[in-house]
C-alpha cells in the first residue's frame, strides 16, 4: 500500500470538520461513521485500495461518497479527521500518511501488529502533530463502566484477580486471506487481547508487570500461522493478577458473535460481566452481578458513559479532558506485543 446515540447540541463544540474513511476492510469502522454522523460531522468520502467489496457495502448502507484514491481523501483541506479498518498491519501506514497530512486519526484494533510498527507508531505520537484514537469500545460499554465505577467506589475492595474469556465465531469461509495471515493480521493474541490488555490497565490502574503465555491450533491445516486459541497470565505491578483467555470456537448456534465474560474478585466482594447478556434471562443486553460480604448476588442497574468513544477523541483533539490518552493506546499495544512475543506455539492441527 503506498499513498502520500443522541446528544446534545452543545456536544460539537462548534467543531463539525468532515471526516473520511481510508481503508476498509473491517465492518467495526461502522462505529465511528456511526457516531460521527450522530454529532453532526459530514464524511467526505470512503476507499479501500484493496479488496472494495465492503467499503461498498459501507458506502452504500451510509449513503457515502466513493472515492477514487486515499490520496483525494487526505489532501481534502476539508477532512480534518481520518478513520480506518484497514488490513492490519497496513495501518501504521495510514497513521504515517495523516501525519504528513496532519489529520487526527481514529483506527480500528490493533493500531500495529509487530513492535516495528509499534516504534513508528510511538515516534508519531512524541511528535505530537496528530492525535490517533482506537476503537477499543470495550471501556465504553455500560457494563464496564459500571463497574469500572464500582472499583473506583471501593464496593468490591482490593481487586486481586481478574478473569477474562472471549470466545470468537470464527466462520472461516467469510473472512478475508489476511485475517489467517500472522504477518498481516497479527494473530490471535494481538488481534483479539488488545481489548483486554486495555481493560486491565483502566480497571485497575496499574501497569503489566508480566505475563506469560499459550497459544493453540487445532483447526485450518491449511493456514499453518494461524493459531485459534490463546490463554495468558498477567501480573500487575501492585499486585493483581489476571487471566486473559480468547479462542476462535464459539459455537455456530451461539447466540451471539461470542459468550463474553469478565470476572472480578476484590477483598470485598466479586463481580461478573455477561457481555452478550444471557440466554436465559436476556439475549441481547449485558449484565452486570454483584455480591459482597454483606450483600446477596445482584443485578447492578448499568450507567451510560459520560461520552462515547467518538467524543472522547475528540474531546482530546480539542485539549479537553479526555479518557483515553496515546498512552494508554502505546501501553496496551506494548503489552499485547509482549504477550504474543512470549508465548509457546502449541500445534495440535488435524
């Protein structure tokens, strides 16, 4: 690749620069077009110089303007942000090529897949030209922002362990080439954790210290770098430990893309997230139970954030107080990086 919810009016700030979309080859950049458009900003135009079959689903289901290259895009003096799904390890590119521009960028995960990405994307973020946001929507959810709260609040007390499983469908006749490629992709552990490695961080406030890891192939012979299960152990700097477990094997009459659960244990009490709710009482919200020492196992009414992931970055491209930081995006990458980098191959394929 080579190229040079309802809010209120008050939300903008004034600030309805257009935005576009370079590179597109994840459905998740729905999220920011979605949200953009919901806080009053026009989006100039979408293009993928790859494989165009979803950047014209996207354009068409958006009603958006087709491109004819990323360049038109960015050397558009009225685009003032840029998002982009593209191929994976293709993304450092498009943060490059922004700088250059000077457009503040909002990408799909993982930002880089290979810690020569990650020392590009750390030069770019030191020079400070540009702010770059992610679309980690894990912390933007309710659910973990109630409970977020609750831990901020002392209800549960110290956290001592957290527990993560993130079962994925895989459905492999949908997915594109690259997604099976180690190099383009960055596999199982950079591609799914990075979620998890960011919730760790927020929910806790402290640093990765260690980890220590596993990764499993048990299917696709026919893609020999692509591993379909990762298990990894997480020590915290002041203590806490986690363990972090995503697979590629949820079942196809799951309900949902992936049973997700996240458990806390803290000196007062422990909770648990149903992240795709439960088929039993709900199959379409997330829950959020407590119980404590003095309390019986509750339902915990869940709050909204006080802005969504899109508001955030912009929050910050303004200079205003703000969530997510470029630390928090290098920090997370770093750890998931080093997770990967770590763990023992287990291959069991048939």
């Amino acid at each position: 690749m080579t190229f040079g919810s309802k809010r209120t009016e008050t939300d903008g700030k004034g600030d309805h620069g257009s935005f576009a979309i370079a590179g597109c080859q994840h459905p998740h950049i729905s999220i920011f077009i979605e949200e953009m458009q919901a806080l009053g900003h026009h989006c100039a135009g979408i293009y993928d110089e790859g494989d165009q079959t979803l950047a014209r689903k996207i354009a068409e289901q958006y009603q958006l303007p087709f491109a004819d290259s990323v360049e038109e895009l960015l050397a558009n003096e009225d685009v003032k942000y840029i998002g982009s799904s593209a191929i994976n390890n293709e993304k450092i590119q498009i943060a490059a090529a922004c700088e250059r521009y000077g457009k503040h960028l909002m990408l799909d995960k993982p930002a880089v897949v290979d810690q020569a990405g990650l020392d590009q994307l750390e030069q770019i973020t030191r020079r400070g030209k540009i702010q770059i946001g992610m679309l980690l929507t894990e912390r933007y959810r309710p659910a973990l922002y109630t409970l977020y709260d609750l831990i901020r609040k002392d209800e549960l007390g110290q956290v001592v362990s957290i527990t993560m499983r993130k079962p994925h469908r895989l459905r492999p006749d949908t997915r594109p080439d690259w997604h099976f490629s180690k190099e383009q992709s960055g596999g199982i552990m950079v591609d799914l954790l990075i979620h998890d490695f960011d919730l760790l961080r927020w929910l806790t406030g402290q640093e990765v210290s260690e980890v220590s890891g596993r990764m499993g192939k048990q299917i696709l012979p026919e893609y020999p770098e692509f591993y379909d299960t990762a298990a990894v152990q997480v020590e915290m700097d002041q203590g806490t430990i986690a363990q972090l477990y995503a697979d590629w094997h949820a079942p196809e009459k799951c309900w949902t893309w992936g049973d997700g659960r996240i458990f806390v244990t803290g000196t007062k009490g422990s909770a648990e997230i149903r992240l795709a709710g439960d088929p039993v009482v709900s199959a379409e919200e997330e829950l959020l139970l407590m119980m404590t020492h003095e309390q019986a196992l509750v339902e915990v009414p869940l709050r909204a954030p006080v802005a969504t992931l899109t508001e955030d970055f912009l929050r910050r491209v303004r200079g205003e107080s703000h969530d997510f930081t470029h630390q928090d995006l290098l920090k997370a990458t770093k750890a998931t990086l080093l997770a990967d980098e770590q763990a023992k191959r287990v291959k069991f394929s048939r």
